[in-house]
C-alpha cells in the first residue's frame, strides 16, 4: 500500500492532500449537482412551452382529432340497447332496390312522400323527418298531396350556406315552401359543419338544427341542453348501416314486408343511403366522412350521421374537447414528472420510466373519454415527455462517453485491457487512496533485455514494438 499523504516532515499548514482532496471532490460534485439541476429546468421549461405553443397550432390539433377518430369508435354503445330503453331510430333508406321498385326518376313525385310519411304514421311512428328539401314548387296537386300528410309530427330539411366572392360573403338559407309547414311541419337545418379535413366530427351548433326539431316533435329534451352541445364532438355509433335500415318501397308498404309493430313508437329518419358503402376518396351525395372512416375509409350517409347526432342530443354521448387551461395543466404536471425521472442518469430505467408515463398520460385521456366525455389530448403531453428527456438523455450519453474515452486514453497504456474496460463501465472504482488487499505478485524480468536492448538502441521503435 502506498500512501497518498505527504512526507511527515510537511509542517507547512495545508491541509494533508488526501482531505484536501475529499473536500474538492464534494465541491465540484455539488457544483455538478447544481448544472444538472439548472440545465434541467432549463430543458423542461423550454419542452412545456413548446408543447403548449404546439397545441394551439391548428394543424396539430388536426392531428390529435385523427387520434380521436381511432379512440372515439371504442365507446360507441349498444344501439339494440339504446332501442330497447326508449324509442330506436329506423332509417328509411332511398337506396337503389328503392329506386329498381319504384320505377320513377329521381326527384320522385312529392305526392309519393305524402303517401310515405301516412304509411308511417299509420304504423306507429312517433316521429318523421324527412332529409329532403323541398324548396320549389313542383307539379300542384302533388305538391298539394306532399302538404296535406305533413302534420306536428314532421321534420323538413332546410340548408344554409356561405357564399365566398371576393367582394362579400353571402349567407344563403333554403327553406322548405310555406305551404309544407301550414300545417305544424317543422323545418330543421340539416347542414353540417365540417372540420379542416373534411371530417365530421361536431354537433351543429344551429339552435333549429334537423336532429334538435326531430327530438322536439318527438317530444324531447336535448341532453345536455342544445346550446352545451353545440360543438361538442359526436359519438359515432359504427359505420354506414349501423342503424336498422329499411328500404324506402319497404316502409310505404309495412304490413306487406314488415314485421309487425316494427316501426311502433320509433323515430324515423328518410333520406339517400346507398347499400353500397361509398370509399372516401370517390365521395357520394349526402355522405360524409366521420371519425369512423379513419378506421374502415368509408363514408357514412347524411341522414345516418343526422341520426348518429339525434342519439348524442338525447343520450348526452357527445365529448368535450379539453381547454387551453386543462391542456396547460396537463402539460406541465407531465413536463415536471419527465424533469423528476431525467434527474438521475440516463439508462433503460429512464427509457422505461419515459414509456410509462406516455402511458400514463393515454390512460388519463381513456378515463376521461369513458367517465366524463371529455377528450383530453395525449399527443402534447407525451411530446413534451419526450421533449425532457430526450435532450437531457443524449446529454448523459455523451458525457458518459467523453468519461470512458478519458479513462481509456488515461490508462490504456498502463493497466491490463480488462482492467481498462472495467474502469470505463464504472468509473467510480477510480477512489483516491487506493484498496488494501493481500496480493500474490511475480516480478519477472525478459531474459537478456539488457543486451537486447542495447542492439537495438538505433532502432527504439522496434524495441517498442517488440515489448508491446
């Protein structure tokens, strides 16, 4: 053992070099402590901005309304058991078996609605809304015809649009003919608003939307109340014909091809629903893309989604899409927890730690969407996760480096290789003062060095090599 302390005979009033040691050595580690701690606030304050600028830029948030459509879908409920609880929806599809039976071409005579919507009254339905608009007088006595069925009990379509020109914009609204609602029909708006991508994805926040006038002939109450769920997001109830479907030559004939008392007390829906799911890149009339042709790329129906929006109102299944304050709170809660686990040095446990909370913070947005309809983004929290450790990890990384290229240049040349690579995977076996141990050492010598040494005194870097 050889000691690190200075001869005896120092009385020069330093501090005896090992302490002195032990004292820097606590010093620079604090002073190395207190970095890491400011690099690291520094690197979670800069990912919690970023993450918070990054969620109220639009196009992100198109993105996490893409996540939505994948996780919507997964609370969609039992539409047999929402039937079962109160009044269903039965759709009254023109589709082409409609068309092959009727014969006529398309518009078909308006009397013929009239006849459509008395067969269904006289079945037991308890509301009608017709997706159509009927905004122009077509022959008189059909038109005549059309208006003498309508009653209370039924809905018509109108439609309102925003003309763009670059001199003005115009708000055109089309109504159905005063004639249709002489008798207490009702005229609901059946538009839509899509988001940027051309998706479906919020209830219409028309006070006299065609879902809200439907429940109201029904009458119902809209909950939450309509003004609450005006721009909420839908709850899809599955792809195009999920809801019962009937063919439009069905319904003016119920006793013929129904069973019985199967449109009693239900809601009916009539408008353009094609048997043959549309893809969303050829488009259709009257179809749409919702959440659910991110997972099956098919459009759904208007009248479908104008169902799918009647059962959010009076089910209450739309979600909230969380604040700016929510999404800040849940920004910097999950920043602050990323900058506690990047407190340590970086390892597997870090990466671990790293995925976990992502999953964590997926798990809260599931809970949120099934307990309290409320979406609350993961995309920006587990981007600022990645955003505090990442940086902070590549640190680590590099530093760890530096330290094993130190230790290897340092005393490659002077311990065993194995000894070396130990060194550099822990760098902590390098205590000053060195180990007490009991050794067996053999000190050899090279057999006649000394003259091998001197006939090659010309010539050292042989000598070099030879030894190595």
């Amino acid at each position: 053992t050889v000691s690190a302390d200075p001869p005896a005979g120092n009385r020069s009033g330093r501090l005896p070099w090992r302490f002195r040691s032990r004292v820097e050595r606590r010093q620079a580690e604090g002073s190395k402590g207190r970095r890491r701690l400011a690099e690291t606030m520094v690197v979670a304050v800069i990912a919690i901005a970023a993450a918070l600028a990054l969620s109220t830029w639009q196009p992100f948030r198109m993105v996490e309304a893409r996540y939505f459509d994948h996780m919507v879908p997964l609370f969609a409920p039992d539409l047999q058991a929402l039937s079962e609880a109160d009044s269903g929806v039965v759709i009254v599809a023109i589709d082409e078996p409609s068309f092959a039976e009727v014969g006529l071409q398309w518009p078909w005579p308006r009397a013929l609605h009239g006849q459509l919507v008395d067969a269904l009254r006289q079945a037991g339905a308890k509301a009608i809304g017709l997706d159509l608009i009927f905004a122009e007088p077509s022959s008189e006595g059909s038109d005549e015809a059309l208006a003498a069925s309508l009653g209370p009990d039924v809905v018509l379509a109108a439609d309102e649009s925003i003309i763009e020109t670059p001199h003005m914009s115009q708000l055109v609204r089309t109504e159905p003919l005063p004639m249709f609602l002489a008798n207490g029909a009702h005229a609901g708006l059946a538009s839509v608003v899509l988001d940027r991508d051309g998706v479906l994805r919020r209830i219409p926040s028309f006070p006299d939307g065609f879902a809200a006038e439907i429940l109201a002939a029904a009458g119902e109450n809209p909950q939450p109340p309509l003004a609450e769920a005006a721009g909420r997001m839908v709850q899809t109830m599955g792809p195009a014909r999920s809801y019962p479907t009937i063919s439009y030559y069905q319904a003016l004939d119920p006793q013929s091809f129904l069973p019985p008392d199967f449109l009693k007390g239900k809601i009916v829906l009539v408008g353009r629903s094609l048997q043959m799911s549309v893809a969303s890149e050829v488009g259709g009339v009257d179809s749409f893309a919702t959440s659910e042709t991110a997972r099956d790329g098919f459009l759904v129906p208007g009248v479908e989604m104008q169902a799918t929006i009647l059962d959010n109102l009076r089910h209450g299944l739309s979600f909230g899409w969380a604040g700016t304050a929510q999404n800040a709170i849940l920004i910097a809660v999950f920043g602050a927890l990323a900058a506690l686990l990047a407190w340590r040095p970086a390892d597997l446990w870090t990466l671990a730690g790293g995925l976990g909370l992502v999953a964590l913070v997926v798990a809260i947005d599931l809970l949120a969407l099934d307990l309290v309809r409320l979406f609350l983004p993961p995309l920006a929290p587990s981007l600022c996760i990645a955003g505090v450790l990442a940086p902070l990890a590549a640190r680590d990384i590099a530093e760890e480096r530096r330290m094993r290229r130190d230790v290897t240049r340092a005393f490659g040349h002077y311990l065993a290789p194995a000894m070396v690579e130990k060194l550099a995977r822990d760098p902590k076996a390098l205590k000053l003062g060195g180990e007490r141990r009991e050794l067996t050492i053999l000190f050899s010598d090279v057999r006649n060095f000394t003259v091998l040494a001197e006939s090659m005194k010309d010539e050292p870097e042989r000598l070099t090599q030879l030894i190595n």
